[in-house]
C-alpha cells in the first residue's frame, strides 16, 4: 500500500506562482513513477506532468513552459513548480503513483485546492 499527501495549494493572482509537494509513504519501494493530475467540478480528470522512475518526463500541452515538476532528494517526493498562472489552471490537484508489476496498482492523494483569480 501506497499513502500520498499533497500540499501547497492556494489561492494566488492571475501571473502568479504557486508551488504543489507530494510525499509518499508506506510502500514506497515498489513506486515506478509519480504524477500530477488535475480535476474541476463537472470535468474529467486531467494529466497535467508526470515523473517516471527512469528519468522522463510529460506535460500537458496547456502547461508546458509554465508549470514543471522534480522530484526531491532522499525522498519519495515530487514537486509542481506552476508559473504564470491563468484563471484556468483553478482546480484540485492530485497527485498520483504507480506501482510496479506484477500486482501493481495507481495510487491517489486527496487533492490541494488551487485557485487563480483575474
């Protein structure tokens, strides 16, 4: 079993920054990548950067250049880095993991609201 808990949620200005954390416990050795998703109400969950444990990475086309994720040291942790904000990108966050095969499975946390204002 995998336990993730986001943070760093807010409310911040169109053109401002904002910065999401993501820790992972429990089995943690066993996790082969880590992401961040993204969901409103009446919208279908979004990916918005993924992290994989081979070093690559992917973001969504409405956030490249703006938003960018890394990954601690030390640590079962990832970072969202979200620049330039835009009204837009208002949302609960969710960070996501998977484990390895076989029996592997996705994992969720419970979501940091973010909030963009105009």
């Amino acid at each position: 079993q995998v336990q993730l808990v986001e943070s760093g949620g807010g409310l911040v200005q169109a053109g401002g920054s904002l910065s999401l954390s993501c820790v992972a416990s429990g089995s943690v050795f066993t996790i082969n990548a880590m992401g961040w998703y993204r969901q409103g109400p009446a919208k279908e969950r979004e990916l918005v950067a993924t992290f994989t444990s081979a070093g690559g990475t992917h973001y969504a086309d409405s956030v490249k250049g703006r938003f960018t994720i890394s990954r601690g040291n030390g640590k079962m942790t990832v970072y969202l880095q979200m620049n330039s904000l835009k009204p837009e990108d208002t949302d609960v966050y969710y960070c996501s993991a998977v484990t390895s095969l076989p029996g592997g499975a996705r994992y969720w946390g419970q979501g940091t609201q973010v909030t963009v204002s105009s």
